[in-house]
C-alpha cells in the first residue's frame, strides 16, 4: 500500500511538473508571438488582415492575430469566476488555485477528467478509498472534479476483473483541463460494496491513463462522505476510532469470508465412513446439547436426515468453561482427503518482519475456521453424528486436515501485501516504525478484513504498544525475549521426579534453547537420563544443570532482530560432546549482536571423529541451521580451528587425499558465498560453551550416513578383522602418537619439531581422520607394521603386476614406504619372474644421416608374390629405389644384382640387412669384403632396425598387389616396377624434401608431367638467361647483311676463309655465303671482321635479358649477283660437315 501510494504521488507530481512546463512553453509561444493564424470550423485558415491588426490582442483567449468575435473560445466559461466569454489566463478575477476540472458547457456529451494536469505548487498528499469491485479489493483515488469514475484497461487486468465483451458503447467523451478529448473504449457495469453498502454502478473504461478515479457519482451513491480526511492514509488513528471507523470487523456476530467458497476435495479412491454417536459422560452432554443448539441457531449447523458420512463429536472444554465442539475426522474424512499442503511459515521467516519496528499492534480472528464458508458438496463431507441426530457444518469446522493450509494461504493472499504486517493462522501481528506507519499499515489492514468480511475478538486485539507477544514470544524495538510468564512458569518448576518429568521440563525450555549460550551443555547430564536402559538417577550432576539452565532463563537475554543490511556472522566450535553455533551481526557501533543460538549433541559415532571432523561438522550445522539467513547473501564464517581456514578457504582448497567426509562438506559449502576466518579458541566463547554443553541429538535430522570403510577392507582378509587393527594401533607407539595427535589436533606448529617417523604423517595430517578406532588416510586404512607383510602376501596371491597390486592397495590401504614394498615383493617373486612379458620398448634410435649417396644402403627381399621374389635396395641419403624381380633368392643371384647395381651407382661404404640365409652366407660376406663394403645386419626377429628397407618393402608390397590384380602377365610386372622406380625418385620424399633424382643425380628426372606445365618455356628462358650471366664473353657483335667476314672452317686447309653475311638467324647465329656459292651456318664466336662492322663493346656486369630482345625470324632474300659481285664464285656441291659416330664400348670397371 505504502509503495502503491508512493509511486501514485511521483506520477501526480510528474503530471503537474510536465502540466507546468507546457504552460511555460505556450506563454513562451504567446510572448513571442502566434504566427499560425487560427482555423474556423471548415479548417480553412484566415489572415489577421480580415481580422483585425497584426498586433490586436484578444480579450478572450489572449493571443494576438483576432478579436474576440472571431475567438473559438469565445462561448467558453472561465474556470476562475465562472463567467461565461474568457479564459482564466487572461481573467481580471482575483487567481484562486485549482484542483478541480470544470464541466464543459458547450458539448454535453463531454465530462471532466481526472485531475493530473493540474498545476498545484503545494502539492498535497492525495485521498485514497478502497471498494470492492466485483470481489476484488481496488484502491481508487478520490477525485470530486470527476463526475465519472474512470479506469484503464491495464488495471482491470491487474486487478484480475473481467471486462472482455462486457464493456457497453457510450457517447460519454472524456475532457481533460487543457480541453483535450479522450474518447473512452466505453462503460463497465459493476458490482461495487463499500462498507455495507452494495451496488451496481458504471464506470468508464480507457485505453490508458493515470490510477483509477473515484468520481462524485460513485461517491454519492455509496455515501462516502468527501473531504473527510478518514481515508488519507497518512492520517493517524487511534485506539478509540478504530473500533467506530471499522464496526463491522469488531462486530460480535461471526464473520463470514465473501471472497470465495471453499472445496474439500477427495481423493479418487475414498469410500464414505458413517460412525456412529460416541456415549458421552452425563456431566458433557447438557453443555454439548447447548453448544448444538446454538450453533444452529446462527446457521453454523443444519440438521439432516441422511448422509454417507458421518463422523463422532469430540466436545473440548475451554478456558472459560464452554465447549467447543470438534468432529473426529481423523477416523472418518481425513484419510480421504487431499490436503491442502501449503506451507506454514517458520518461527524465523515471521520475525524477520519486524527488523527496525517500534510501535506493534495485534489481531486475533473470531472462530477463524468458522469464517470461512464451505461449497455444498464439501459441506455434506463434515455431517457429524451425535446423540441429538446428523448435523452438517455449514462453516469450515475444526478437525478438518485442510483446514490449517487453507486458512493460512487465505489470509497471506489477503494481508501479504501489506508491509510489516504476518498472520499465522488466525493471529495477525502489524508492525511500524512510528505511530504513523502502523496506523496506515493497520487501516490497510482492517480495510481488507471488513471487505472480505471477516471479524476479530476485540478483547484479545492490542493497539499501538511498544511491544506484543507472539508465536510464544516477547517482541519488541530491541529484539525477541522470553515471556515474563514463561520465564515464571520455568523457574516455577520442580525438581523432576521421574524420567517423563526430565522430558517435560526439556521440552518447556528447548523452545527457548536459541537464549541460551551454553543451553546445549547445561543439558547434556539431563539427556544422560534420557537414554535407553539408564536408570533414574539424580544427583549433584543433574541438579547443577537443572539450576544452570533455570539461571539462564532468567537472564533474558535479547536476540537482536535480522537485518539484511548488516554484516553477518556464522561462528561454531565443536567439543567431545556437541557442537554449536552462533548467528551474529555486526551493529553500526561495530559492536557484536546475537540473532540466535545453536547446538546439539553428538551421536556415538560422532564421538569417535577426529577433531578436524568435528570442528567441520560444527561448520556444517551451523550453516544447515542457519541456511535461511545466510543462502544467497555474504557472510563471514568463523572456526578456532585453523586447518579448516585452508581446506575450506579459496586460496588453497580441499586436499586431494581428504576424506570423503570433508570432501562433501567442501562441496556443501561450495554453495555458499562465505570467507573463513580463523578466530582464537579464546575468543570463540559463544559456541565453544555451546559445543561443551549441547541439546541432545535425539530425533535430530542432522546425523550422516557413515561410511565404514573398515569392512571393505576386511572382506577379502578373513584372518584380519577391524578390532585387530585398531588394538594393533593401540600398541604401536608411531600410531598411538599419530592417534592421539589426529583425535585432539594437536600437531605441532613447525615441521622441525616432528620426529623422522612421523614425518610421513605429519605432511598428510589434514587428511587424517578416525574410523571406528582405525586411522584413515582419505578413505584408506593406515596399516600397523605388524600386519603389512601379511597384507602383501594377500595383495600379491593372485600374481598380479606391480601397477594393478598398486592400485588395488591404493584402493584401501596405505603406510609409509606401501609402494616400495610392492615393488619388491614382485621382484622377488620367482614365477612371475620366470612368466615375464616383454620389456617395455626402449626409445627409439635413428640411423646417423649419411654425408652423401652411396653411403649407406639398406637392402632386403619381397616376396613370395604369385611366384615372385623381389630384391628392394633403398639408398640412406637419397631414398633412391631400386627393384628388380629374381627368379631366386639365392647368395649368387644376389651377388649378381648387386654387381649390376655397383656398376651403375657405384660401391657403398656401409650395406644394411637382415640375418637372412643369403644375406649372411660366406660367398656374400666374401664379395662384400672384396669390395669393401662393410656390412650391417641387424638384430635377429627385430625387423625395425632395417625399417627403411621395411618401410619401402611394405610400400612396394602394396602397390605390387594392386597391380596383380589387375593384371597376370609377368611382362606387364616388370613394366610395372620400371614405373613405380620412376615415379618413386622422381617424386620429393617426405623425409628430405627433395626427390631421391636430386640427391642422389644431382637433377629431376624429366617424366611425362613436364610437358603439361606451362611455365616449361619460362624456366627454360630464365635458365638460358643464368647461363649468359655465367658465360665469360664481354662483346656483343652485330652484322649486317653484306658484312664481308672471316668465317672458321671445319672442312680442312685454312682455319678461317672469306664469306658474305648472307641473313641473321637469331642474334648470334647467320648463314654466311662463301666464294664458291656454299652457304654455311656460323655462330658470331665462329666469325671474325674483315670489312665494315658494327661493334658493341658490352661490360662484363651487364644484365642482358634475352627475353626482352626481339628474336628476328624473317629471312632475307639476297640475289645472287650480291655474291658475283664480290666473288668470282664456282658452283660447287655443299660439303657435309657431319663427324663419324664413335665405336663405344663398356669399360671394364672394378674388376667385377
């Protein structure tokens, strides 16, 4: 209501300030001057010469440009005196201020609106009413220059009324005060009640707009009296007009809730239960007859004649001897019914409320059950037997299993929107920080009720007091107390007599335990008495705890209210016996405040944890108790024990090897956004006293699941049990130590300071903790030496490897020095010794990388394929492959393509083989020694020492089985290999990035490819072009045709004759005509001067780029009489200068 009534006030001052700049803007516009002339009715515009002067102002309206018989506004009232010609702005009245809107005279089908737009400087807070409107609560604002009550589209929604093919068209036009229309969607016809008046009025419905308008029709009509103040909702009330403001909520007649009827709804398989009447002692009945009689008297009640259900009265006798009566549905309807599970809040969640309150009120519902009207089918379910006849409850009776859920979900959706305001089931408590703030949050309150029809006990209601008792405590400004009559009623209490009186008096003040500091301790000798098969015995022990604990009641302590504003703290401790928490906030003074207190016992096997588990688990329930406070928000978690600040801190975390337990508890605080804080011992008193003295476990939630690693182990170890192990750790004096020192956490602080022997421990004692009386690393059992060898023996019975004897150990069991022990006990072990696989491979060795070809070469055979054997010889340096198919691999045959292969490529240094039969025989070592080739062979069944004869045999293998199936024919075989030796060195290696044909011939080998690339010709130029730059020659020599020269002559006699330039062919080569008519070819180097030349002298450095010169290709006609003319020349046959092949023969190399 309070945000509500706030946000309707920004817009109301946003309205009037954006209102108050449009006046500013056209009183700017009027200063300055209207230059649009105005528009008559036919839209047409007029010049200010048929008018009047430019400068002529109007009287009227008050702008320039017109008179006033030609003003639009000229029939228009003033709003100022009411007169009829003028407008305020430019009235001689005296100004009044405005917060009404006027009614337009001139068209009768517009009305006023609301007013927004009205320019009011003292702004003044506005006047709210809540009606009811078609069942639903809507706050409306009180408008008395509205005739119509006007709503928007968008607020019919939120207010849930329906209005979709219900709202009636109306010539009503709406007229805003700058007489601006709005044209409504139309008229909604509704069901309004104000008070006990009920009716059925219109409203108009807009697009969009402002909060609902109540206008003076709608105020008329339901006798709201205006102007009265009684509906500010920022007027203050009193005790006195509360009851006559609200009479129908303090009426003494029962209330009865008009929102909605209620259903109990069956489940599917129920079958009616008719019990009948129960025989009731004679001093009830009178008294039952009564109550009867007048519940039917007030129509709570009908008598019927039959039903299927009927359930027994139970009569319970009240305070003031009266007697209620209950029907005892648990035997008859309840087992049926589908209960209405909605939650009930927490004694927490409803305190939180009042963080920051001083001034209470409380209200208390009159027979709240019986308020709340049944359906006609729910009410023949509640039809009670008794000794007077069948009556069926026309109300929600008591007994009924839904009834405690729908009672509460009704009042929350009633009140819940209201601030500072809980109800748990019939009691409503309202909270304020002033007298202010209560007596509109408890208007707010009381509205709601009266509309929904509902009546409290006027009696049992307080109003503006500084302090109220709910839900069983004291609250007020400060926080939350103990009762005064509690605290009497405790301390009042006698000595217990017997183990039920321990439990009554454990139960009075456990719902105090939050008070108390130390309550989990002072109680734990009481809950001593408590356990099974203890006998009741009660001395000094009990009876200082009993006092302890009534001492404690009486201090009252206070328990500051939550504020989600203030820094939180969780702190807990943990002892032999309990742990405890405290939930703090740090106050402005920096001063620290409780909020509440916690503790419980530990369970028995709790007890046996080590330290660091119990100091974790103290971390876990405070934050389990404590969830609803510090989930979703910062807090500052606080632990005397130091460890826990790593493990469960940010910079570090958990320890790889820690238990699962704490494992889980790190995951479980994951969820939280939390920083640890170490605190000292000291300073930790609050849940230190907790821990040592806590609340019982019994019946706690809280207790884990243990897992008890011990049997896993001892499964498969029949001969060890766990008893054993942990009376061995007993007598063991580095375990007893390690013990003692995991169960209280007293490690030392410093490294150096542990023995040797415990050094193994020491660097894992985060990660220690106590099973059962066993020692656990993580969850793997810690062994005592007396015990390890037999352990061994068991790990290694089966024989398994060193890795899996490792990892099963791991697995479960754990001491220093485990692994080396495994290892030598497999070592030792003579049958898996003598059953061993293979070692692992050792790392890989490449062969050198020779300096040049023939080197180094690799050779071994391929085959039997279809019949075929192969020789495979791989040079090391270049890769280069040759392959040649042999009839048989014998030691000759290899001999001899061995020679061929020396022959063409020359002798290796060093050949590489297998152990193969003719590999190793003595006629091949023999030729090998002749020619000094050392040979290699590798290590017998180790064919990856020869790999790079291997890998090409598995190459060449594969390809030779692609062509066998394609083709039979041996000649085709041969072809075959020819082709894969050419396309294998001729294509670049992945090892060197060359060709085998350049490393190992210093050049590409030409294949059938070259011809398609057509950079072919540009390569070749670009070669041609490197080789002129190599050449020595320094002139370039031109001749022309005609030139007389000297010529060399090949033919015999003199070495140069005389000849004509006959044509140029390129530019270095001409055909020259001799004396006697022969014509030779010469190139320029072969021709020397012997007449008129030209001749270039050409640097040695010059670039000459012979694919820019121009290659002349004409040939040129010369006449023979150019050659008589300077010869008498003889017709003689060209001599052919061809040489006589020469007579090649092999040579005769190395003697092979």
């Amino acid at each position: 209501m309070e945000s509500a009534s706030n946000d309707v006030t920004k817009l109301d001052q946003q309205h009037a300030v954006n209102y108050h700049k449009q006046l500013k803007s056209k009183k700017y516009q009027n200063n300055v001057g209207n230059r649009i002339p105005p528009t008559k009715d036919n839209g047409k515009a007029t010049t200010s010469n048929a008018n009047g002067k430019k400068d002529m102002v109007c009287y009227c309206c008050g702008t320039k440009g017109h008179t006033k018989p030609f003003c639009k506004y000229k029939s228009y009232s003033c709003s100022n005196c009411s007169k009829l010609g003028h407008l305020k702005k430019v009235c001689k009245a005296k100004v009044k201020k405005v917060n009404n809107l006027e009614q337009c005279d001139v068209d009768l089908n517009l009305d006023n609106l609301f007013n927004l737009e009205t320019v009011n400087v003292n702004y003044v807070q506005p006047y709210w009413v809540k009606l009811s409107v078609e069942d639903k609560i809507v706050e409306f604002q009180i408008d008395t220059g509205s005739s119509m009550t006007v709503i928007n589209v968008n607020d019919l929604k939120n207010y849930e009324i329906k209005y979709l093919n219900r709202v009636e068209q109306s010539n009503v036009r709406l007229k805003t005060y700058n007489n601006s229309v709005i044209v409504p969607l139309g008229v909604l016809k509704v069901r309004v009640q104000y008070k006990d008046v009920c009716k059925e009025l219109e409203m108009v419905v807009v697009k969009e707009g402002g909060p609902p308008i109540l206008g003076r029709e709608w105020l008329t009509k339901l006798s709201i009296p205006m102007f009265s103040g009684t509906y500010s909702l920022c007027k203050l009330i009193s005790y006195q007009n509360v009851v006559q403001t609200f009479p129908s909520v303090f009426n003494d007649i029962l209330g009865c809730y008009k929102h909605k009827m209620f259903d109990l709804i069956l489940k599917k398989d129920f079958k009616p239960v008719f019990l009948k009447p129960r025989v009731l002692p004679f001093a009830l009945k009178g008294k039952v007859s009564d109550e009867i009689d007048r519940l039917v008297n007030t129509n709570l009640l009908v008598p019927v004649e039959t039903s299927d259900w009927g359930t027994p009265i139970v009569p319970v006798k009240k305070s003031d001897g009266t007697i209620r009566l209950c029907g005892d549905y648990k035997v008859t309807l309840n087992k049926y019914l589908e209960i209405d599970r909605y939650p009930i809040p927490r004694v927490a969640d409803l305190m939180i409320v009042f963080q920051g309150a001083a001034k209470f009120c409380s209200l208390d519902l009159c027979q709240a059950y019986q308020q709340l009207v049944l359906s006609e089918e729910s009410k023949k379910l509640t039809t009670i037997s008794t000794f007077k006849g069948l009556f069926m409850f026309n109300r929600l009776p008591y007994g009924i299993a839904s009834a405690p859920g729908l009672l509460q979900r009704e009042m929350e959706k009633l009140l819940s929107a209201i601030p500072g305001t809980v109800c748990f089931y019939d009691d409503i408590v309202i909270a304020g920080k002033d007298d202010k703030e209560l007596s509109e949050r408890l208007y707010s309150v009381l509205d709601k009720l009266s509309l929904a029809g509902l009546t409290v006990k006027k009696e049992k209601c307080n109003f503006f007091t500084d302090h109220v008792t709910f839900l069983g405590y004291k609250v007020d400004k400060n926080g939350l107390h103990i009762p005064d009559e509690r605290i009497k009623a405790i301390n009042n209490v006698a000595i217990p007599k017997s183990t039920q009186d321990v439990k009554a008096f454990l139960g009075l003040v456990n719902y105090y335990g939050k008070f108390v500091e130390n309550m989990s301790t002072i109680a734990g000798p009481l809950y001593a008495l408590l356990k099974n098969n203890t006998q009741f015995v009660w001395n000094a022990i009990q009876s200082k705890a009993f006092s302890k604990i009534k001492e404690s009641i009486l201090s009252n302590k206070v328990l500051v209210h939550y504020n989600p504003n203030l820094e939180l703290i969780v702190a807990s401790d943990a002892s032999p016996f309990g742990v405890g928490a405290v939930l703090s906030h740090i106050m402005p003074d920096g001063s620290e405040k409780p909020i509440a207190f916690a503790s419980r016992t530990l369970s028995a096997s709790e007890k046996n944890y080590a330290q660091i588990d119990k100091e974790a688990l103290a971390l876990v329930f405070a934050i389990k108790y404590f969830h609803q406070f510090v989930y979703g928000r910062e807090f500052i978690l606080r632990t005397d024990h130091k460890p826990l600040v790593s493990i469960f801190g940010e910079k570090k975390g958990i320890p790889l090897m820690s238990a699962h337990r704490l494992q889980r508890y790190a995951i479980f605080l994951s969820s939280y956004t939390y920083k640890i804080e170490f605190i000292k011992g000291l300073e930790n008193g609050n849940a230190d006293a907790l821990s040592r003295l806590p609340l019982s476990v019994i019946g706690s939630n809280d207790i884990e699941c243990d897992n008890f690693f011990i049997n896993m182990v001892t499964t498969n170890i029949k001969s060890i049990g766990d008893l054993d192990i942990c009376n061995e750790i007993k007598k063991d004096v580095v375990l007893r130590d390690v013990f003692i020192k995991v169960f209280t956490g007293n490690w030392p602080d410093n490294s150096k300071d542990v023995s040797l022997v415990l050094k193994p421990f020491y660097s894992r004692r985060l990660e220690l903790s106590i099973e059962q009386g066993c020692l656990m690393w993580g969850h793997r059992l810690i062994i005592p030496p007396k015990y390890r060898k037999q352990l061994l023996q068991e790990l290694h019975s089966t024989h398994m490897g060193t890795v899996k004897m490792k990892a099963l150990a791991r697995s479960y069991l754990w001491w220093p020095g485990m692994d080396s022990e495994i290892e030598c006990i497999t070592k030792e072990c003579k049958e898996c010794l003598i059953l061993s696989d293979s070692p692992p491979k050792s790392v890989l060795h490449n062969w050198p990388w020779p300096e040049g070809p023939a080197q180094r070469i690799h050779v071994d055979f391929l085959g039997p394929v279809k019949g075929m054997m192969f020789i495979v010889i791989l040079d090391a340096y270049s890769k280069w492959v040759f392959v040649k198919r042999m009839l048989n691999i014998t030691s000759s045959s290899t001999v001899m393509v061995l020679r061929e292969y020396f022959a063409t490529w020359g002798i290796p240094a060093k050949l590489v083989s297998d152990n193969g039969p003719s590999l190793c025989s003595v006629e091949f070592e023999t030729f090998l020694k002749n020619n000094g080739v050392f040979h290699i062979k590798t290590a017998p069944y180790n064919p990856s020492s020869n790999g790079a004869a291997e890998n090409l045999v598995r190459t060449f293998k594969n390809y030779l089985k692609k062509v066998i199936s394609s083709t039979n024919n041996k000649d085709c075989i041969d072809t075959s290999v020819l082709k894969f030796i050419l396309s294998y060195n001729s294509t670049k290696h992945c090892s060197t990035g060359f060709s085998p044909a350049q490393l190992h011939i210093g050049r590409s080998l030409f294949t059938s490819y070259d011809r398609l690339t057509p950079f072919a010709k540009v390569n070749y130029e670009k070669s041609l072009d490197k080789n002129k730059n190599w050449y020595r020659g320094n002139r370039n020599k031109e001749y022309i045709v005609g030139d007389l020269v000297m010529c060399r002559n090949y033919t015999g006699g003199d070495e140069w004759v005389q000849a004509v330039i006959l044509q140029k062919l390129s530019p270095v080569t001409y055909d020259l005509r001799l004396g006697d008519g022969r014509i030779w070819k010469r190139h320029v180097n072969q021709i020397i001067d012997c007449g008129l030349v030209v001749e270039k002298e050409v640097s040695t450095d010059q670039n000459i780029n012979l694919e820019q010169e121009e290659v002349i290709e004409e040939k040129l006609e010369v006449t023979e009489e150019l050659g008589k003319d300077v010869f008498d020349s003889q017709k003689d046959t060209c001599v052919s200068t061809e040489r006589p092949k020469r007579v090649k023969r092999s040579p005769n190399k190395l003697n092979l």
